[in-house]
C-alpha cells in the first residue's frame, strides 16, 4: 500500500513537472509575442517620424514618450508580474509540494502511527491489564511534564522545582530492594514524585524526556544498578558461605 502510494505521489510529481514545463513555454511563446509587438510598434513609429519630417520634434516626443512609457510600463509590468508570477509559482509549487507532500506523509504517518499506537495501546491494554494504570498514568505523567516544562522553561531559573524523591539507600537497607527502587525510578521517570511539576530533573533521571529509552543506556545509571546488584550477589554469596562455615 505504501509503495502504491509512493508510485501515485511520483507519478503526480512528474505530471506537474510537466504542467511545469509547458506553462513555461507558453510564457515564453506570449514574451515572443510581446516582443514582435514591440517592434512592430517601434517600426510604425520609425515610418510614421520618416514620412512626417516637419513634425520632427514634436513625433520624436511622442515616439519617446510613448516607447519610453511603453518600455518601461511593460519592463516593470512584465519583471513585476514575471516576478510575481514565479515567485508564486515556485513558492506555491514548493510549497504545495512541500505541503502536499509533508501533509499526506505526515498524514498517512500519523493515520499509521495512529493505529500502530492506538492498536498497540489497546494490545497493552488488554495483554498487560495489570499495567494499565501505569500507562495510563505515563500517558499523562507526558502530558503534565511537557505541559510544566513549557510554563516552567522560560524561568528556569527562577522556578525551583520541589526536592527529589529520597534515594532509594534510605529508604531501605537490602541491597536488592535498593536496586529495584533504583530501577524503578529509573524506568518510569520517577513516578514516586507526583507533584504540580516535574520533579524529574534528578540524579536519577536527570532531564526527562520522551525518548526515555535512552536513558536505559545510561552509562553511569547503568554502572551504578550493576554495583549494587553485584554487591547484592556478594553479599548473599558471603551470608551463604558464613552460613555453612557456621
């Protein structure tokens, strides 16, 4: 489908061009015209000034009058309508194809990526049930921190947004517990911390965003859950062998 849709949009593509080409040659078939009238108007008045010498001077004031009107009256006419002319043709015809073009794939994007999400939405929905909550909350947790970050991003630095959530070593001494509140905060942007703003700009997060996959190859971020699962297992691995030694 989207292949056929591609085939259509350069097949209308080339079909314009060529709409193109022959409003151009047609242009360029009326300046010839013009042109040919132009001297035909300038030979009548060179045989009218020849056959009337005692006029001279006041023909000559007419033939330049009426060439210079003439001239420069269709000089800027014809600059000023070419001009207009094509600045609106290219501009329309750029921006018509930038339009057209953006707006069906934007179009065709956002009917696909609609149904892609709302299909997907809904597999989530019914698949993962229980999570339904949870993406429902981060549906809005994106809309209340896009909504608090563009108030709130034009005085940065006079708004202070509220401490962040207390680090998951105090909230509990086990290891294991401490990285799993770790990797929560991590994974879904602090979701402990549901206040008026963002309060998301932690050591945890840091500036959130939505491509928060990203922060799943957070090197520190990484490095540190791994310290703490690794000291987790060693410290198992020690209680276990103090256990058997006893």
């Amino acid at each position: 489908m989207l292949l056929l849709l591609l085939l259509l949009l350069l097949l209308l593509l080339l079909l314009l061009l060529l709409l193109r080409l022959l409003l151009l040659l047609l242009l360029l078939l009326l300046l010839l015209l013009l042109l040919l009238l132009l001297l035909l108007l300038l030979l009548l008045l060179l045989l009218h000034h020849h056959h009337h010498h005692h006029h001279h001077h006041h023909f000559y004031h007419v033939y330049y009058y009426y060439f210079y009107y003439y001239c420069h009256y269709y000089y800027y006419f014809y600059y000023y309508y070419y001009f207009y002319y094509y600045y609106y043709y290219y501009y329309y015809y750029y921006y018509y194809y930038y339009y057209y073009y953006y707006y069906y794939f934007f179009y065709y994007y956002y009917y696909y990526y609609y149904f892609y999400y709302y299909y997907y939405y809904y597999y989530y929905y019914y698949y993962y049930y229980f999570y339904y909550y949870y993406y429902y909350y981060y549906y809005y947790y994106f809309y209340y921190y896009y909504y608090y970050y563009y108030y709130n991003y034009f005085y940065y630095y006079y708004y202070t947004p509220p401490p962040p959530p207390p680090p998951p070593f105090t909230v509990t001494k086990n290891v294991f517990t401490q990285w799993l509140l770790l990797q929560l905060i991590a994974h879904t942007g602090g979701h402990a911390c549901f206040t008026n703003s963002p309060c998301l700009m932690s050591i945890y997060t840091r500036d959130f965003s939505p491509f928060f996959i990203l922060h799943l190859l957070d090197v520190r971020l990484a490095l540190n859950a791994l310290s703490i699962f690794l000291r987790g297992v060693l410290e198992l691995v020690t209680e276990k062998a103090e256990i058997k030694i006893k």
